[in-house]
C-alpha cells in the first residue's frame, strides 16, 4: 500500500491521490515517469519526483524510521504490509494513577508474532532495556498506544527512544465505524482470551498489582498473562484492520 500512497508529499491528500489513480498513476514509480500531470504544476512534479526518489530509496533500504516523519501519523498503518515481518506489539499495565499523581508502569509487554516478552516493575523494566529490545524492530502496533501508552512511557521513564512508524489499530478501527475498546473489538472478530483473565479490565489489573507487590506470585502471573493477551492479540486484528483501511481506500478498484 506505501508505494500508492501519495499523502506523502504536502498537498496531496486523499482526493487527488485518488484522482491519480483515476488517471493511471498507481505507484510512486508511476509519477516519476509520468512526463506530465495536467492538474500538478510543472514546478510541484519536479518537487513531487525529487521527493518520491528519496522515499523509493529509503524503501529499498527498509528505512522504516525515515516514514515515522515522513508520513502524516494517521496514515501509518499503509506500512503494516511492508514492515509486518519486523513489527513489535505493545501493551502495558500502570499502577493505576497517571504520572503526575505519582502513577507509574508496572508491566510493559511486547509480541512480535512468534514470541512474547513481558518487563516488570522491579525485574527488568527500565528505559535501557526497553530501548534494547525496541531497537529490533522497525514497526510498533498498540491500541490506544499514541494517546496513553507512548506518552505514559515517555512522562515516566526519560530515556525512552520510540522513533519507529506506529500503526494504532484503535484509530484505525474508528475510520472503519468500530466502536469500543479493545475487548469489544476482539470480540467482533471471535478472538478469545485466556480462561482465567477472560473478562477483566483495566482496573483488575491494578489489583492484581497491589497483591503482586504484597508478595503473591499467582497475581503476578496473572497480570502477566493478562498483559500478554492484551498484546498478543494485537498482531491479528492489525492484520484485518489494515487490509479494511486498504480496501476502504478504492485503490484494489484500480490494481485490476
């Protein structure tokens, strides 16, 4: 979906990507070779072209890090095709106050689509290692992550580095008409959970925190394994919500 995407260069949005495509030019490499687009002034394509060269070359480098700015943060999720093989979920837990009430996180867990990583307050979740095992990936998926978890992080560990593209499949599943929270989208899409986290919330986590830090082990393990569903589950509905977004935008009507 990135090389069709033309919302990279200022001015273009949707619409006259769209009337692009109308007109024949599907790819980045379309443009460049297209002598003349009667609606695009010739000083813009000439702009247009220096800067889809750039892109096409740091596409062919996997420079993933160069579309995190480079691409309007709303349109990140067009990368999920391109970088799903290097992609990392992310979920965490907090004590259940935000940081400036003395809040803090307590679990950070990471998918990757074969293997689970989880850090805890405590045992192993500092800033150094979370940089660490970020650096691994190119790609990050969340829900709600861009509007609670990123931030969350960021106030309460300094040092923190996320500078990768970041499809948040909670934005994502709105333009599409969905309504809720993560358990409910999961339950449109049939996902199910973990028998023994299967129904709880938020705030469970937080009391299962409290009993951790009071000295029990099986609270710990629960919030873990809650955490994990949380994250685990990301990789599958980003895959059905991406491939909504690209068919919402026409272009499979062209690609014939």
């Amino acid at each position: 979906m990135i090389r069709n995407t033309f919302s990279i260069l200022n001015g273009i949005g949707i619409k006259l990507e769209k009337r692009l495509w109308e007109n024949g030019i599907l790819t980045w490499s379309d443009f460049i070779d297209t002598q003349e687009i009667h609606f695009i002034s010739s000083d813009k394509k000439a702009i247009f072209d220096s800067r889809l060269s750039s892109a096409l070359k740091e596409l062919e480098n996997s420079n993933a890090r160069y579309f995190a700015s480079a691409i309007k943060r709303r349109e990140h999720w067009r990368l999920f095709d391109t970088f799903k093989g290097e992609a990392v979920c992310l979920d965490i837990e907090t004590s259940g106050l935000m940081p400036d009430k003395g809040g803090y996180v307590t679990v950070v867990g990471m998918y990757d689509g074969c293997d689970y990583r989880c850090f805890v307050r405590g045992n192993g979740l500092s800033s150094e290692n979370l940089n660490k095992e970020l650096s691994g990936y190119k790609y990050l998926i969340t829900f709600y992550g861009a509007a609670f978890d990123i931030p969350f992080l960021f106030r309460s560990m300094p040092g923190l580095r996320v500078d990768m593209p970041h499809f948040d499949i909670c934005f994502g599943s709105r333009k599409l008409g969905f309504q809720g929270g993560l358990k409910k989208l999961e339950n449109t899409m049939g996902l199910e959970r973990d028998e023994a986290v299967k129904g709880m919330d938020g705030y469970d986590a937080v009391k299962l925190w409290e009993y951790a830090k009071n000295g029990s082990s099986e609270a710990l393990e629960l919030l873990k394994l809650y955490n994990k569903e949380d994250t685990v589950n990301l990789f599958g509905i980003a895959e059905v919500i991406y491939q909504r977004l690209r068919a919402q935008t026409g272009i499979e009507e062209y690609l014939r």
